[in-house]
C-alpha cells in the first residue's frame, strides 16, 4: 500500500484521471494510491492506513442553493477526513471545493464574490506562513494555478491564515498541525493546467471565447512551487 491517498471528488472521469496522474508527478507515482468519494463511501479505517490523504478539486460548491445527493454525501465524507485530520490521526492537504467544505464545517462564511478565473496567480504567505514548515520554503510569494467561483470571506476561528491575495484575501490556512486547506490547485504542471481546461470550457471559469488565449497564458506561465508544497508535506507526515 501506497503511503499517500489522493481523494477524488471530481464527477469528470477524464478531469479525474488527469489529476490523479498530476498528483502522483507531483509527489511520486509510487507513493499515491486513489478514492473516489462519488464512488464509494469513505472508510475511516482504511484512510487511517495511509500517512497523508490529498484532496483534489471539484466543479462542486459549497454555496449553491441546491445540492445532489451525491454532492451532500462528498461533503460529509470530507468533514469526517477533516475531522481524523484536526485530531492529528491523519495528516490531510484539502485543495479547492473543500477548503470551502472546510471552512463551512468550521463555522465560516463562504461567498462568490472573491472568485479568480483559470490563471496563473501570485499569492502571498503571511508571517505564520513564512513560520511553517510546508508554506515556508516559498517566502515570502509564490506562483500558483486558480480557478473558483467561491472562497472563504475570511479565515475561520481556530485556523491560521498562511496565504493571501487581493484578490481573494484566503488562499490557504492550516488547522492545528496536520491540517492544511488551499483555495488554488497545487498539483498541477502548466500542461496539466491547460488540458484540464478543456474539460471545464463552457463552466464560467473563463471566457470560452477566449479559450485559446488563456490556454496559452497557462502554458506560458512558470509554476512550480504547487507541487514543492505537496512534497514538502509528504516529506513532512508520509516520508
């Protein structure tokens, strides 16, 4: 067994297979087993197997006024992945949709009037930030991939804010000490990015008139510190 578990929550099966695969490059084909939410159901006793659990995105929201069944059974398996997390058992890096999950879970406000669309995006690490051990090595900024239509109004109590933006003021937080939640896509390679586009080209996370010329900024951009994030906290709770 794997000492990684990437947690599926996408309904694409095409997006899926794209991310599983940008997360075994990021943290090493060998290390990253699968769960897909939509599914299976989340078995606590299997996930406490595994050292560290990523979560990858979703075209989800936590704010939509309606929910699928299959939407409220993800969230509620990725509160009981938090929750194992917030009490040390796991280790847990949530990207995306669940920071929303997350920051719902823990009393917070999220709203979609901070949204960012597919791009490459500099964000910046506060002082904690620069103080942990997985955000730290990329002090004072760094460069990432975003795309959402929701994000936390501000950072939930009891967790700490590690980065930030203008434009969208919660970037990533961490909950005690295994629990970290991003609002971008750590994960992905500028290629990743922009082939993941085309699953998503006529979902509101960018002009589809437009696709081309985005898609060539994406493939243009220098990202590289998403994925020494992830490693970094593979180092940190699964080496």
């Amino acid at each position: 067994m794997a000492s990684l578990l990437y947690v599926c929550v996408r309904p694409e099966i095409g997006a899926a297979d794209a991310e599983h695969a940008s997360f075994r490059r990021a943290l090493g084909a060998d290390v990253v087993d699968r769960l897909d939410l939509l599914d299976e159901r989340l078995d606590l006793d299997r996930l406490e197997r595994y050292r560290g659990v990523v979560v990858g995105g979703s075209p989800f929201n936590v704010s939509d006024p309606s929910k699928s069944s299959p939407q409220l059974r993800v969230e509620a398996d990725l509160q009981r992945i938090a929750g194992a997390a917030m009490e040390a058992r796991i280790a847990a890096f949530f990207t995306c949709f669940s920071i929303g999950v997350l920051t719902r879970m823990l009393g917070g406000e999220v709203a979609n009037d901070t949204p960012e669309s597919a791009s490459a995006t500099v964000i910046q690490t506060t002082d904690a930030g620069a103080a942990d051990p997985v955000f730290g090595p990329s002090a004072p900024a760094l460069t990432v991939f975003t795309a959402h239509k929701e994000s936390a109004v501000e950072v939930p109590e009891g967790a700490v804010l590690l980065a930030t933006n203008d434009v969208c003021p919660v970037q990533a937080y961490r909950v005690g000490t295994h629990l970290y939640a991003a609002q971008f896509h750590p994960e992905p390679t500028p290629r990743d990015f922009a082939d993941r586009m085309t699953f998503y080209r006529t979902t509101g996370y960018f002009d589809p008139e437009e696709f081309d010329l985005v898609q060539g900024q994406v493939l243009a951009a220098s990202v590289t510190e998403g994925a020494a994030l992830l490693r970094r906290f593979a180092e940190r709770f699964a080496a």
